[in-house]
C-alpha cells in the first residue's frame, strides 16, 4: 500500500521505516521538499522510500499520517491540501503540546475539545483514526519493547477506518487483543490529555519510562 507520512520528525522517520519493513512504499511529507531529514531517511533507504512536500506525501498516500508538530497539525494538513486529503484515512498520531519543552506540559486543546476534533472538523471528508498519540515513538512500531499485553487506543468516527488502522498496528506487532476501540473521535480527547501524565512518568522513572508509562496507560 503506498502511506503518505506528514513530519520528518522522530514519529514520522520512526513510523516510515517500520511501514516500509512491513512492505508498503512511503513518501515522507514535509514544509518544503529537500528537507535534511527527509532527504537522509530516504537516501538511507532507497526503494520505495521518497519524500516531498505535505501536498506530495498527501497525494501519493492512500492512507496518511499526521506525525506533525500539534500546534502545526492544521496548518500542515492544509498545506497538503483538502482536495488531496479528501475520502482518505487519515491517522492522526500528534498531541497539541503547546511547545515540546514545556514541564508541566500545556496543551493547546483540552477538555472539552481535542486536535483530533479539530481535524475532523476542518477536514470533514477525511476519515481520521486518532491512535498511537500514546505511547513513545519507539513503542509505537514494537510493542514487545514492553513484557506482557498492554494496550493500543483507536478513536474515529468511521468504522472501516478504524479497522483498517488495527491491520496497521498489527503489521507494527500489537496483537488484536491489545486493541482498544474507544468510539468515536470525541475519545480523543482522554487520549490527547494523557500526554501530561506520560511526560510526568517520563520526568520521574527516567530509563524506565517504556515499562512505566505502559502499565499506566494501559
Ligand atoms: N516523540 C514522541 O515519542 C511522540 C510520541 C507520541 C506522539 N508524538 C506526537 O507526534 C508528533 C510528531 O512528533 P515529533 O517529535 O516526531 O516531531 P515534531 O518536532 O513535533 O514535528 C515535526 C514536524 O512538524 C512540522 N512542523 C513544525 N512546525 C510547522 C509549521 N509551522 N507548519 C507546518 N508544519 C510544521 C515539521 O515540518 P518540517 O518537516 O517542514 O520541518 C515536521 O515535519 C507531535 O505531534 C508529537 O506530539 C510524539
């Protein structure tokens, strides 16, 4: 399947190569094309590994991931273009932080809202899955970092949407069973909002924040 990822970020790099490993081709989507990072994960790779600008990864996609910057994430998704975008499924991975290095972390949606709510609303012909927001970007594409079963969330308002992101993350190794379907996108709210838990277990397990973050959240 081709996968258009939007962000050259840790999340992004991490999420095209497993992807690719699993068989898929992928465009990896950034502001501009010739990114540095963008170019480096794709001559490291060669194949079907290409990048290009958020409209290239959103056009050569049949599914497309949201790895981006959250206070950025509806700019970004605009860049890449509505038209492109429309009918797809749209995983959306990021959490509006309101800046990376914020401790207490401060999000720029919460409670009543979310950035998956906001994507769906001004993206209404996409189909956005929110998943994977979770957990570490490591953890993401191998789950078995952790012993033992622990869970993977999916919010979206489609169904088929959401059942083809559990074929995704069971490519990514999360057993079926692990899979949590939390209803519709309104769910992500919960799931957007335990970034602040995860960045305090972050702060005080220090290395054993994989083991620690996961028994929290699941
Ligand atoms: N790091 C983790 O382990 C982790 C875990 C769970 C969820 N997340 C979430 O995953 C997302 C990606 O995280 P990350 O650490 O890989 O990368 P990031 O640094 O949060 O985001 C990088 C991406 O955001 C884009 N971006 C930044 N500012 C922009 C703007 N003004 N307009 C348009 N695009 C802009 C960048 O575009 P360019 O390519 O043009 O620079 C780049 O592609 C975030 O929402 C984060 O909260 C991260």
């Amino acid at each position: 399947m081709r996968i258009g990822v939007l962000g050259t970020g840790t999340v992004g790099r991490t999420l095209a190569s497993a992807l690719l490993s699993g068989g898929h081709e992928v465009r990896l989507g950034s502001r501009t094309t010739g990114n540095e990072a963008a170019v480096a994960w794709a001559a490291s790779i060669g194949g079907p590994a290409s990048e290009g600008t958020f409209a290239d990864a959103a056009g050569f996609g049949e599914i497309v991931i949201n790895a981006t910057a959250g206070t950025a994430s509806l700019d970004a998704l605009a860049l890449a273009g509505a038209e492109l975008l429309a009918g797809k499924l749209l995983i959306d991975v990021a959490n509006p932080l309101a800046s990376s290095n914020d401790m207490p972390p401060t999000l720029t949606v919460c409670n009543d809202d979310s950035l998956g709510e906001q994507i769906q609303r001004a993206f209404p012909e996409v189909r956005v899955v929110k998943t994977l927001n979770t957990v570490t970007a490591a953890l993401m594409v191998q789950p078995t970092l952790v012993d033992g079963a622990h869970a993977m969330f999916v919010a979206g308002n489609d169904a088929q949407a959401k059942s083809d992101v559990g074929e995704l993350l069971q490519e990514f190794g999360w057993p079926a069973s692990s899979i949590m379907d939390l209803g519709d996108i309104t769910a992500a709210r919960g799931m957007e909002m335990y970034v602040a838990l995860r960045l305090r277990l972050w702060q005080t397990a220090g290395t054993d924040v994989l083991n620690v973050e996961v028994r929290a959240g699941g």
